[in-house]
C-alpha cells in the first residue's frame, strides 16, 4: 500500500531523496544542490588532464560527424520531394512510393545511429574512469 496516495510512485519501503510529486521539499541534508556540487570540484583541473581533453576529442569525433549526417539524410527528403517530385513519387509497392520508403528509413537511421551511439558511450564511460581515478590519485 503506497503511504502517499497522491504520490504515484511505488513505496519500496526505503526512504526516497526525491519528494513525492506535488509536494516541494528542501532536499535531504545528504544530497548537495547545484551550486555546492559545481563548487566541490576544480573543473579547470579536469580540464587540464590529457585524458579528459582526449575523452572530449573522442565525443566529438562521433557526435558532430554523426549529427552532420542525420541532418543531411533528413533534408535530403525534403529537398527531394521539393526538386524532384517525381521521381519520389515512383511506385515502389502499391501505393508505398520512394518518399514514403525515404521517410520510414529515417527511423531505422536514427535506431542505428543511437546503437551506435551507445555502444561507443561504453568506451566514453571507461575513459570518464580515468579522468576520475587519475584526479583522485593513488589511495
């Protein structure tokens, strides 16, 4: 039986940081706000580590080529069905001509390209690891 019924959230029977929807509370004492956790880190030191500048060139290295394309692929239906109407409207199936086709493989491009995007967060997520075992040091 959920403790808080305009609350839809589940009761697990441990205590939550977040308050219940509605219902605004100062967070708990354990968890900082904004403002302390930007001033609990030296943002210019990890900056200055190789690896985090390496970790940033890899992001970068798919993120705008990968947007680049995306935005091409979509205009790309746009400019089509704009400059060569015909041609789009080739038969393909039935009724199902090339614009269609064009606009339904915009959603598998997207599909491919967040897999992609996942599986190389994996390689993002190690590389984070080292900017933050190299901050905090030897133990």
């Amino acid at each position: 039986m959920n403790p808080n019924p305009g609350d839809p959230a589940p009761s697990a029977g441990t205590p939550k940081d977040a308050a219940p929807l509605g219902l605004v509370k100062p967070a708990p004492p354990h968890v900082p706000t904004p403002e302390e956790f930007a001033r609990s880190v030296d943002w210019s030191r990890v900056e200055a580590t190789p690896e985090f500048r390496e970790l940033i060139k890899a992001k970068v290295a798919f993120i705008v080529p990968a947007c680049i394309f995306f935005m091409v692929y979509y205009f790309a239906l746009l400019v089509s069905v704009g400059y060569a109407p015909h041609f789009m409207e080739t038969k393909v199936i039935g009724v199902v001509n090339l614009a269609y086709l064009f606009a339904l493989s915009q959603f598998f491009v997207a599909w491919i390209i967040a897999a992609l995007y996942v599986r190389a967060a994996a390689k993002y997520d190690e590389m984070s690891m080292r900017v933050i075992r190299k901050l905090k040091g030897p133990k």
